[in-house]
C-alpha cells in the first residue's frame, strides 16, 4: 500500500514508515498491508478541509470500490480521452469510462457550495 505524509507523521513521526505494516479492520476482514511508498497529501473533501491519513490500496484488492482514473496532460485535456477510453478497453473491455472532467471542473464544484453561500443578495 501507499500512505499519505499526514499518516506517515501521524503513526511514526521521525521514522520512515517504508515495510511497515498496516491492518484494516474496517471493511470487513482484516486485511493487512505492506508500506511501500509515501505520497503527498491531498483534499479528497475539498480545500476548507484538513487532510486526514489515506492508504492506498492496489486497484485489484477493491476493484469495485474506487473506480477513478486521474490523468496528467499537457494541453486540452479532452484531446487524450479516446486514447485513455482505448488503454482502459484493452485491459477490461466492459469496464465503462465516464464523468471525465477536467481538475479545473472538479475544483469548480467543490468550491460551488461555498461560493453561493458568500453570494451577497440585494433586494430592491
């Protein structure tokens, strides 16, 4: 698995967390786990909220769970869609591709709530 600094810090400050190992109890049977890299962390419920530990588990011991793709471009992100729909197809060739947005798109809409809610109303 794959853990977050915010993890890393939280469960051996000071030390390195590579090889050590981790057992999920929460998802039905234990499921332990080997550390093999640390990663930065990240916003999953956007920016107001504050990071919490993430594991990240290889897509084959969840593969119905977490279904998301992220991809890094250069350019018009939507010019590589039918070659990632194509890379996607030859490993699962009924494995649908969609809600494809840009980072932008998706930044967009966690923001949303909290700009409406700071929207100044004037009646007249």
């Amino acid at each position: 698995m794959v853990i977050n600094q915010m993890m890393a810090n939280a469960f051996w400050p000071g030390e390195d967390p590579i090889d050590k190992r981790v057992t999920m109890k929460d998802w039905g049977p234990p499921l332990t786990g080997e550390i093999v890299g640390v990663i930065g962390d990240v916003k999953p419920n956007g920016p107001e909220v504050p990071a919490g530990s993430m594991i990240y588990w290889p897509y084959p011991q969840f593969p119905g769970v977490f279904n998301h793709l992220v991809v890094r471009t250069a350019g018009d992100p939507f010019s590589v869609v039918a070659g990632i729909k194509a890379q996607v197809r030859s490993v699962k060739p009924e494995q649908p591709v969609s809600e494809i947005r840009t980072m932008e798109q998706v930044l967009g809409e966690s923001l949303a709530r909290r700009k409406f809610s700071s929207l100044e109303w004037h009646w007249c």
